[in-house]
C-alpha cells in the first residue's frame, strides 16, 4: 500500500530569506501535516541554503557536514 506523499518520516523544507521560511511555518495545510506536529521537519537555511543551492565539488561537502547532524537530531527527535 502507498503512503500519502508528505507522510515521512522527516520533511526537509529549504528557505532562503526569512521570510520564505515565515510563510511556510504560518501555512496552516503544511502545519497540520504529521511530520510537521511531531517535530520532525528541519530547514536548509543560511549558508546551507546556500551550499544546496550552489551544488558544487566544494559546496556539497560542506552541506554534508553541516545539515547532516542537524538531520540526524531531527530524526533521533
């Protein structure tokens, strides 16, 4: 049987300027997903926002050691 798409077992949201990340906490449809009233949703903001959003030889291993832990706490809870 499938899930339902937003039905996981962590959500990562990207956002850019703060107020990207504003409009998608104030959402009221993206609020009421499980994931997101567990806790269990994390940001890529900041200069991993940036890392991600450059996807390059050098920027990548620097989102792999920044966002990773902050993952991994996510999903420890």
């Amino acid at each position: 049987m499938l899930g339902k798409p937003l039905d996981t077992d962590v959500l990562a949201w990207q956002a850019g300027p703060p107020e990207e990340k504003a409009a998608i906490e104030a959402d009221p449809i993206l609020a009421a997903l499980p994931v997101v009233q567990d806790g269990r949703a994390v940001f890529i903001e900041g200069s991993d926002y940036d890392a991600f959003q450059f996807a390059s030889v050098l920027s990548l291993p620097y989102l792999l050691d920044s966002f990773v832990p902050k993952l991994a706490a996510t999903v420890a809870g």
